[in-house]
C-alpha cells in the first residue's frame, strides 16, 4: 500500500509532497495507536497539516508516543484477518479467515468467518496443505503453554 516509509517529521513541504505523490485521499495514523484511535482521513491538501498535528497531539495523550505516519486511504475496502496457531518450533496451521469489515470508527463491529466469498473449506485446506514458509507476526499475542496466535490483516479494495 502506497504511504510514508517510516514516521513523518516536522517539515511541512516534504509531507505536503508525499501525500502529492500517494495521491488523496490518505489518513493519518499514529504508530503506536489501536482501538480506532490516533487516525484522521485526509481528502485535501489544505486539512494535512492540521490533520498531523492533531492526529500526533492525540497519539501522544492516548499512547504515549506521537509518531504518526501516512498511508493511501481506501474507501469502503474489505478487512479480511486470518489466524494462525504456531508452536514456536517451526510448526504452524491455518485456523480461519474472517470479514471484519463492518467498522464503526475503525472500530470492528460484526467479525464474519468464514469471511463471503471465500473459496469452499476442501479449496482453502488444499491450499492450506502446500509447503510454504513459516512466519511470526509482531501482532501475535501469547497464550497460554508454547503457542501462540498470529493474525495477518489484509485490506483489499474494489
């Protein structure tokens, strides 16, 4: 997805050129924030200065941090997760997919699984059965014994 390679800084010009260049509309997003908090859609040039200033103010009283970076914003895409168990020796499996599409300010509110429009389970299990890399995400949280669950988020648009 088209956005900022790291946090943005302070200098104005060069902001106002990389949204330019990711093309409008494109959101605002602190980097240490979730739950729907620390981001500001940005659809014209005149609202991105305020918009990171305002974004950074909030991620700094909500998360202690204010980086904020900048990314293309996708109107009505889908939010697609998919969970995988891994033992921590190389061994993982794919549990599921879901559509977390329906969002109340960036907030999901109805997770969907199987997700619409997947292909038939005998299609994602064969799939699934083909050797592929194992890998961790930095959003896997722990649990209890030595696994662990990981999910990947995918936004796809239209």
């Amino acid at each position: 997805m088209p956005g900022s390679d790291g946090p943005l800084d302070d200098d104005r010009e060069k902001n106002r050129r990389l949204a330019a260049g990711i093309g409008y509309p494109i959101i605002v997003k602190a980097s240490g924030g979730g739950g729907g908090r620390g981001m500001r859609v940005v659809r014209q040039e005149k609202e991105l200065a305020q918009a990171i200033d305002m974004t950074r103010a909030e991620a700094k009283a909500a998360f202690n941090n204010d980086m904020v970076y900048m990314e293309k914003y996708l109107e009505n895409p889908r939010h697609i997760e998919i969970q995988v168990l891994a033992d921590g020796q190389g061994q993982a499996i794919y549990l599921a997919e879901r559509d977390c599409s329906m969002q109340r300010r960036h907030q999901k509110v109805v997770e969907e699984a199987p997700a619409p429009g997947s292909p038939p389970r005998s299609a994602r299990l064969s799939a699934s059965a083909a050797p592929k890399p194992v890998w961790t995400s930095a959003i896997a949280a722990p649990v209890p014994s030595n696994f662990s669950m990981s999910r990947a988020s995918f936004t796809l648009s239209k």
